[in-house]
C-alpha cells in the first residue's frame, strides 16, 4: 500500500480585521503577528513586499522576543469606526525606538515614532509610554506595521488598541 500523502504544510497565521465597533479597549496578544528581523535591517516597504513569505507567529500574551540589535515586527489589521479616534499603546516605555507604519487611503506612507532615543515632547503622541494615533476617518481595513528596536531589553511589553476616551481616561490616572 502506498503511504499516506504528507499533509500540506500549515499557512502562516494571517492578520486578521480587528472591527473596533463596538470597542472601547482591544488587547493585540492573539490578535497580531510578529516577526523577528535578526538583522534590523529591512525597512517596512521591504517588510510589506516580503509579508507572505516570512514566517510570522501569533503575538502570544506572555511573548518575550529577543531584540539583541535587530528589530522585531509586529503586525496587525484593524478598522475604526468613522468619527472615532484610536490608538495603540505599548505597556512600557523601556525601548529606544518604536514606529507604527500604515499607508493612509492614497496609498502613502504614514510613520510616527516614540522611544527613549529621542525626547518625551517629540513622540507621535506625547505620554508616559509610546503611544500612536491609528488612521482617522478611514473606514477600511488598514494594515499596520510596528517596528521596536533596542540593543539592551527583551521586549514583552503588552499591546493595547484604545479608543480615545479610554486613552484620557488611562491618561488622567497617570497623574496620580
């Protein structure tokens, strides 16, 4: 008889819409992606061309990833209601550098940046840890790309998607 045919392997998980509808605060751990740049190299053109064939794992709660000069990648899909305004915050602050990527709805490039390399003032949204603003107005699944990079930590810092009022709300209770 003839052996059993090898079960094709396994697609790589996919990034699936996060409809934020509905939503007041979305944690990322199951709902994201990550992929580890050994090299810290590729630039999120790069990274976007090459996406189907990199080896991405879901984002687990507990992740820890190893950054040792590389940079790790983190992926996610969401779509905001029209007239809501969203964000993804990092639970930390300890990195040296953290972009989030997106293209807006003509097709170019959006990159806002936090991190310890550079001052608080500077930081795409100014606050006790990175925080970026997710496309406004644009009712459409919007692919984002986070990019952390840091020659010293490990990251685990948990991901957070909030919607504006929660954000004040989280913002209002760091002053005590």
């Amino acid at each position: 008889a003839d052996p059993a045919p090898a079960p094709d392997p396994l697609p790589p998980p996919r990034a699936h819409p996060l409809a934020l509808a509905g939503e007041v605060i979305v944690p990322l751990a199951g709902r994201s992606l990550t992929w580890m740049d050994r090299q810290g190299s590729l630039q999120v053109e790069q990274v976007e061309a090459r996406a189907h064939a990199l080896p991405w794992e879901l984002r687990r709660r507990d992740q820890v990833s190893r950054l040792e000069g590389g940079a790790l990648w983190i992926r996610f899909v969401a779509a905001a209601p029209p007239g809501e305004h969203w964000y993804v915050e990092l639970g930390a602050v300890a990195y040296d550098r953290v972009q989030l990527h997106y293209r807006d709805a003509q097709g170019a490039w959006v990159v806002q940046e936090a991190g310890t390399g550079q001052p608080v003032d500077s930081w795409a949204v100014p606050g006790r840890v990175p925080t970026f603003a997710l496309a406004n107005d644009d009712p459409r699944p919007v692919d984002y790309w986070l990019r952390v990079e840091d020659d010293r930590a490990d990251f685990s810092a948990p991901l957070t998607l909030l919607r504006e009022d929660a954000l004040q709300q989280s913002r209002e209770k760091e002053q005590f």
